[in-house]
C-alpha cells in the first residue's frame, strides 16, 4: 500500500533511534512498519482497539517480518492504557498518536503523562481536527515542543505536533537545557509552526479563520462561547498578519 503524504512527513519528523516507538490508532499499520523497515526502534508497538485491525496486522507483519519477530509487539487495548511501566524508566519511547481527533489526542497524551511521570516520553501526534483545543489542553501538561509543522495533502492540512515530556529522567529534555533551550512554549495557534511564509500556510490560516468566523453567526453574541470563538479566531488573524 502506497504511504500517503501525511505518513510520508510523520515518518520523517522521527530522526532518531528509540527504545520504544508505540504506533497507536495504527490502522494499517503504515507508520509503524516503516519505523521497522527502517530499524528506528528496538522495539515497534502497534496498537489499536479494534481487534479486526490487529488480526490482520498480525498476519501482514508474519508475512513481512517474520525472522524479526522480537522487534515487534501487538496491543489490542486503548491509548491511555500503553504498558510502559513494563520496561526500564531509563528506555526512551516515542508515542505517535495520528488519524484521530485532537480531544481525543489530548485525552491519551494527559492520561500517559500522569500515569508515568518519570518516564522518558515523547510524542508526536498528527490530529485531523480540534487542533487548537488540543494545543491548548498541551500547553497544560509539562510538555516542551521539539518540533512542527503543516502539510497538505489533498484539500486537507495536518499539522504534526513532535512534544517531550519535561522531567528530571528524560535525556531529550536534558538535551534542550543543554543546548540553552529552557522551554519551547506550547502556543495554541502554533509556534515555529509559521517558520515560514507560504501560499500553503496562508491558505490554511485564512481557511481556520473563516471556520471559526462561520460558527460565530450560529451564537448568542456576548455569550461565553460567542466571545471563546472570537478570541480564537483574532488569534489566528494575528499569525497571518505576521507572515503576509
């Protein structure tokens, strides 16, 4: 199966050799076989909750990486429950949690936080909606992000979101305090995300705009959700403002 664009460049924002890297919501499979094809784990844990989806999984990784069969783990079980506490909290782990919504998201990245607070975790996350709700809700949980960015594929843009969790025992965060890095902020519309100014980026920013200015005729002016919506929607004009 061809990979699509959004795998493409979610693959490639993982540069790094990990311990662990947990594919979750994995569908096919894509990403993560990928991640093994290209030895980027020691270990590469697809999870999913459907058990359709991890029956067939089981017999394409058979197929494909048999004499491998150490390198790779199935988990039929929700997000939130990822059994990280069976393995050192030196290991590092790579969390890619991509294809679902950003409340959803945010729900499984706060559960693992809090569940393993001093474990090594790092999480790349690729929403298809509910993206500033997800953003905000981060910005919340002691994470620092190492990296952003937005592509189109289709008619459609994803913005892929690479975080580490920020604590005494994680090497990556050492890392950033090393290199003068105290703390990368979580912006809710977006950070080093707008690197650039692009037809692409404009384009999305005046789309997201128009979005939440839509939603706005269907509220109560001076409501609380009216005056929310309308914060959010300044927010972004304010961003493409500054790269026009």
């Amino acid at each position: 199966m061809k990979k699509s664009k959004r795998i493409q460049a979610i693959d490639r924002m993982v540069t790094r050799h990990y311990q662990h890297i947990w594919d979750c919501c994995c569908d096919h499979g894509q990403l993560g076989v990928g991640f093994l094809a290209r030895d980027t784990a020691n270990t590469v844990h697809f999870v999913d909750i459907v058990p359709s989806i991890m029956t067939k999984l089981e017999r394409q990784l058979l197929s494909t990486f048999a004499e491998r069969s150490k390198q790779w783990r199935l988990h039929t079980m929700d997000v939130r429950e990822l059994p990280i506490d069976q393995y050192p909290p030196e290991d590092t782990h790579l969390i890619v949690i991509a294809g679902v919504g950003g409340e959803l998201s945010l729900k499984m990245v706060s559960a693992l936080v809090k569940k393993y607070p001093s474990y090594q975790l790092e999480f790349l996350l690729c929403p298809v909606r509910h993206q500033y709700q997800l953003r905000d809700g981060l910005s919340l949980l002691g994470l620092s992000l190492l990296g952003e960015e937005l592509h189109k594929e289709q008619k459609w843009y994803y913005e892929i979101i690479h975080l580490v969790a920020v604590n005494a025992n994680n090497n990556a965060a050492k890392r950033l305090l090393e290199q003068g890095v105290d703390e990368l902020p979580i912006e809710a519309v977006g950070s080093i995300l707008w690197h650039e100014s692009s037809a692409q980026h404009r384009e999305y920013l005046s789309k997201t705009i128009a979005h939440y200015q839509r939603s706005l005729r269907s509220l109560t002016k001076n409501s609380g959700e009216y005056s929310k919506k309308k914060l959010i929607a300044s927010q972004y004009e304010n961003v493409l403002r500054q790269i026009t």
